[in-house]
C-alpha cells in the first residue's frame, strides 16, 4: 500500500478547488432579477410634502416651556430619573 501525502489522490486543493465549476457571472445576473423599490411622487404632492415639512418648528417650544416650568418648580428631577441617567452612565462607561 502507497500514501500519497495528507491530500490524497489529489493532493492539496484550496479552498475554491478545481471542483468549483460554477460560472462566476451567474450572481451578477441573478442580481439583477431581484425586484427593485420604486416610488413615483407627481410634482404637486412633492411640493404639499415639501410645504408641510417646512411648516414643522424646528424646536417645540411648548414642550421647552413646559420642561423649564418643571425645572423651576423642582419636580423635573426625580429619582427615578437620576438612576435612570446613572445607569446610563455606568453602561456606558463599562
């Protein structure tokens, strides 16, 4: 009985051997099979989106001032929200 080395009759093949025989453009032209999104918005419901967007404040100042109310009269800061904020703290650190 004869060895031929740790690869066998065939000696040692890479990962990607000769017993690859896939062509490697079929996964360039599956790709292109896949269904695509598409969206097509008219001009006059772009400028409406467009318009309301615009229309948004940037900073809500009704929530502002009720934050700052909260603040001045003491009750923003509870316990909850300090450990809350230290536990946030820790993780981040950790």
């Amino acid at each position: 009985m004869q060895i031929y080395g740790a690869g066998g009759v065939h000696g040692v093949q890479g990962v990607a051997g000769p017993h690859n025989t896939r062509p490697t453009e079929a996964p360039q032209a599956a790709s292109s099979l896949q269904p695509q999104d598409e969206l097509q918005l008219s001009s006059t419901s772009a400028a409406s989106f467009v318009d309301q967007v615009n229309q948004v404040p940037d900073i809500r100042q009704d929530r502002v001032a009720s934050i700052r109310a909260a603040i001045a009269d003491g009750s923003y800061e509870t316990a909850d929200k300090m450990d809350q904020a230290l536990s946030a703290l820790l993780d981040e650190i950790a």
